[in-house]
C-alpha cells in the first residue's frame, strides 16, 4: 500500500528554474515593415530643408547653363547625387564627344567614390538580406541617409525599411527641388547669398554628437577632416571628398582597438 504525501496548506509552491538570462550582442538580421518605412522618413525630415535648397540652387545652375526644365528634372532623376550634379554642371562641356563624355564619367565616378564605402559598411546589416532586396536600396544611399541609418544601427536597430523611407524621402525631395529652382534661376543660383550652404554641414555636425564614444573612436573624424581640408587646399577640383572618405576608416583601422565594450 502506497502512502501518499500531501502538501500543507501554507507550504511555499516549488517554481521550476530559469535559465539565466545572458546578453546576446549578435546583430539581428534585417527584415522589412511599413512602421520603418515612416520611422526612415520621419528621421530624415530635419535634413529636407538644407537638401531642398541645394536642390533648388542646382535648378538654377541648370537653366543658367542652358538646360530645359525636362533635362534637369531628368538628370536630377537619374544621377541623383547633388555634389557631382554641381562639379558636372561647372564642368559641361561646349561639345559633346566621346572624349569629354568619358572625362565627365570618370569625375562622376571620383566625386561619388565615397558612396562605395558607405555601400561596404552596409553589408553587415544587409548582407543578411537575398541579393534582389539588398543592392536595389543601396543605389539612393546619401550622405545624410547613411549617417542616420548608421546611428539606427548603433543602436541595435535592425528593419531595412528605416534606411528605404528616409531615402525615398530624400530621393523626391531632391528631385522636386530642381522645378522651383529652375523657375527661379536668378535668385537662389548662389545659396551663399542666404547661408542656405551652412544648413547641411551643421546637421552633420549635429549628427556626430551622439555618435560620440571617446577620443580614442573620435580621432579617425578628426584625421578625415584634416586629410581632406589639406587635400582641398593642395588640389584643385574635387579629390578632397575621397581624400577624406579613405582616410577615416584606413586611420580607424590603426587607431581604434577592437574592444567594443561600449557599442
């Protein structure tokens, strides 16, 4: 005969062991939502204002250089990257022949070389996205775009429509840009005239704040600002910008230990 135990009343209830909770600092995969989408465009808004005047002032150089209103909308469509929209423009030649046609690629391509390198660092949050949904974003990525996607990430942020909103945002913003512009040439053709230039560096500058981790992370910025203001003042035309984009991350790669205790 089995004797059966009971439990008293007042006895403590035995509750079944947790396993311990261990901080997991693995980036998650990226995946996509419409909350992104609006959470991108949302964050892009306070650089729409400093964009949208440079995109007018490119308008007005374009009618100054004598383009029609279609050719400007459609260039503006198509390259769709505002430094080298403005060197091609001081640049256009009277003729167009395969010569000078092959030396206006090849200052595009140096002026946007920068954006290879925003592209790369992008692969660890996208690379984890098929080929067909990573590279067809990437082809949008901006300056401002990037900075923001990349404090996103920092953070531990993960949905890839975050970094899609704000540069589809930014994408029409720039684009419809060029139409006031462009009706306006005589008055806005030198956005210095207004301190309109000043709007885009500060937000940057902005932007860094935040993103600031000690001295020691802080001195490949201060080394690709250097690099890059020397370059400007040594070289004429617009090598500086690479200057600068190559020398922040090869300094980071000596300076910065690969402790990241702090991220």
């Amino acid at each position: 005969m089995s004797e059966t135990l009971e439990r008293p009343p007042d006895a403590p209830v035995a509750r079944p062991e947790r396993e311990p909770i261990v901080a997991d600092n693995t980036p998650r995969p990226a995946y996509w939502s419409r909350a992104g989408l609006i959470e991108g465009a949302w964050a892009m808004l306070p650089l729409l204002p400093g964009q949208f005047a440079f995109g007018m002032a490119f308008g007005a150089l374009a009618a100054q250089k004598g383009f029609s209103l279609v050719e400007a909308m459609v260039m503006t469509g198509m390259v769709y990257a505002g430094m080298s929209q403005f060197v091609i423009l001081q640049s256009w030649p009277d003729a167009l022949t395969p010569t000078t046609v092959a030396a206006v690629m090849l200052l595009t391509a140096t002026v946007n070389g920068r954006f290879f390198l925003m592209s790369a660092t992008m692969r660890p949050w996208f690379g984890t996205l098929p080929a067909w949904q990573a590279y067809p974003p990437l082809t949008i990525i901006t300056d401002g775009g990037w900075l923001l996607s990349t404090r996103y990430r920092n953070r531990g942020g993960a949905d890839a429509s975050v970094f899609f909103g704000g540069q589809i945002l930014s994408y029409f913003s720039w684009t419809l840009a060029a139409l006031p512009g462009f009706l306006l040439a005589e008055r806005i053709a030198n956005p210095k005239v207004y301190g309109i230039d000043l709007l885009m560096p500060a937000f940057f500058a902005a932007l860094l704040i935040p993103s600031y981790r000690g001295v020691e992370r802080a001195i490949p910025w201060v080394i690709a600002g250097v690099v890059a203001v020397a370059v400007d003042w040594l070289t004429p035309g617009y090598w500086f910008i690479i200057a600068g984009a190559v020398a922040g991350p090869v300094s980071a790669a000596f300076v910065v230990s690969g402790d990241d205790d702090d991220d």
